[in-house]
C-alpha cells in the first residue's frame, strides 16, 4: 500500500487538501479508525522528502472486507487496495464539506450510451470514476485500449420503448469528463480459463509521456456521430467551452509490479511536481529516478525478468482551477 500512498502525497492539490482539514472534523471520532485523520497525520509527519512516509497507524486504520486491519507490509493487489482506501476515504467525508476530497483530484464521469440509430430516442446514464481500467491484452498502448473502450457495439433490432418498434443501437461507454488527476489500472492479471488460476501478464505495454484524451470524450464522439443530444444540453455547453488543452495529460507516476503472480512487490516511480524530478519508492529507499528509464522499467515485455507498470497515474497539462475555490 506504501506506492498508493507515495502516488498521492505527490500531488500537491490533494496533499493540501487533506492536510487542511480542519481538526473539528475529527472530534469524538476514534482516531485509530479513521483513515482519513491517520492519512493527513501521515502526510503531516514527512520530515523531508527523501524519508520514506511511515504508514503503520494508517494501515492499520484500514478495515480488510474479510476482516482484521491492513498491515503495513501487505502484499495486496494494488487495485484492490485503491478501492478499499477509496471507499475508505468516501465514506469518511460523506455528507460534510469535504465531500469532495476524491472527485476535486481524480473525479471523472463516464457515459453509458445507448445511442438509436432509427430514432431519436437515445438512452444516456453518467457515472462518476476515479479509476478507469485498461485492458492489456491484444493492445500495445494507452491509446489502443482506449480506442477500444469506447468502440462499443452494435445491438440489432432492440426494442425502443417510445416507438415500440425494434431499432439498431449503439451500445457504448464514453469518457463524459476527466479530472487533474487520469488514474489507469492495467489489467495485468488475467483468469486462464484452461487452469482456473490467476494469471500475471508481463507483455509490452507503452505508456505514451503525453496523452490526449478528446478522441475518448462524448464530446468528440457525439459530434462524429452527427448526434443532437437533448437531454443533456449542461453537460455539453460545460464540455463544448473546454479548450482543447483541457484533454491533454502527461504521464506522472507509476506504480510498478516486479515479479510472479505468487511472489514479488510493489514500487512507486514519480514525478515531484513541485521541481520536476523523478523519484522511486521501492520499500524503505527513496533514490533519484531518470525518466528515460521507464520504458524499461514500467512498459513489461521482458522474458528475463518480470517487471511492468499495474497503475499509471497522469496529470492534467494544464490544471483547470480546483472547484470549490
Ligand atoms: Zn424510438
């Protein structure tokens, strides 16, 4: 859990964020079990930047869905633990002033379209997300597993519920909006369906350092349609005012896996974005990081020794202003 951590105590306006809160917030709370208070007294505690972040009283605030507390040293699949401390953190600030904590850093909403090619009658449902997966497999980049996310399918001759007539319909989901923060879980892990098991896939998968994402938007994706969408004329004018930079991300932090499915760890590389240079968190030691090195380091495809990127965290170039100021 400590590269998770790592990862978001590099970003300045999340760091700010949960440091701020004030300590009013926490009264009558038990302490120990709140994650958020041992995550802003963790990020509160860093003596300096090459001292690694000591997480023992906020792992152990950590409640495992099958029981007991995290510990410090656990080996847990990284998506898996980004969901439980996110939920974690959700449900902490629900409902108070500081609900906002995750969507004002990593917040984007995807849109479920059932979109009619016969009739007007298009179906559009939004999704909040702060982690988008990508699936690895047949794909050799970022881009192509996006192309292929919002592909979607045909869907022949489904019954449209306002004509009562069956239409064609295109089924897909579509990046609606994204946040300063494009968080990507790859899909290293795979189910062989000849063995029943979990397995590791370690093959190439390139990061681009910069990435524009408008091809992926429903914006774009809506105008190549030739689509008019009524029911959703807010979110359209929000989108359509949105300069073109607002799609461009560079990459930012790595959360890198080395070894088997059954033995091996995790370990941050990251970008300080506050001066520019690059580190890596591996364990206890924090050592200066070449950028250059990532392709070898985080892409995968090596047969000798398994080591490749399971979360890509990338940043907005150029940050639009933070929400509730
Ligand atoms: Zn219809």
């Amino acid at each position: 859990m400590l590269p998770v951590i790592e990862q978001l105590y590099q970003l300045p306006s999340f760091r700010k964020e949960v440091v701020s809160i004030d300590d009013d917030f926490f009264a009558g709370k038990n302490l120990e079990d709140s994650v958020l208070y041992q995550l802003k007294a963790t990020f509160k505690s860093r003596e300096s930047f090459d001292k690694p972040l000591n997480i023992k009283a906020l792992a152990n605030s950590i409640k495992k869905p099958e029981g007991g507390r995290m510990g410090e040293n656990e080996l847990i699949d990284v998506q898996e633990f980004i969901n439980i401390f996110f939920d974690a953190l959700e449900s902490e600030v629900k409902g108070s002033k500081y609900q906002s904590l995750l969507e004002n850093s990593f917040g984007g909403f995807l849109s479920y379209e059932l979109i009619s090619k016969g009739c007007s009658h298009s179906n559009y449902r939004s999704e909040l997300f702060y982690t988008l997966g990508l699936t690895i497999r047949n794909f050799k980049n970022v881009n192509e597993s996006l192309a292929n996310f919002v592909e979607g399918e045909i869907i022949e001759e489904f019954l449209c519920d306002d004509c009562k007539e069956k239409k064609d319909y295109l089924k897909r989901t579509v990046i609606k909006n994204s946040s300063n923060h494009l968080i990507f879980t790859l899909k290293r892990v795979e189910f062989d369906l000849d063995t029943f098991t979990n397995t590791l896939n370690g093959e190439y998968f390139e990061l681009p350092l910069t990435l524009n994402i408008q091809s992926y938007t429903q914006q774009h994706l809506s105008k190549n349609l030739g689509q008019k969408k009524d029911n959703d004329e807010e979110s359209k004018e929000q989108y359509n005012s949105k300069p073109s930079s607002e799609f461009e991300y560079k990459l930012a932090g790595v959360i890198v896996y080395q070894g088997t499915m059954k033995y091996g760890k995790y370990y941050s590389v990251a970008q300080n974005r506050e001066d520019g240079t690059w580190h890596k968190f591996d364990q206890k030691e924090i050592s200066k990081f070449d950028p250059n090195d990532l392709p070898a380091e985080t892409f995968g495809g090596k047969q000798s020794q398994n080591t490749c990127a399971y979360v890509a965290i990338y940043d907005r170039i150029a940050p639009e202003d933070q929400k509730d100021d």
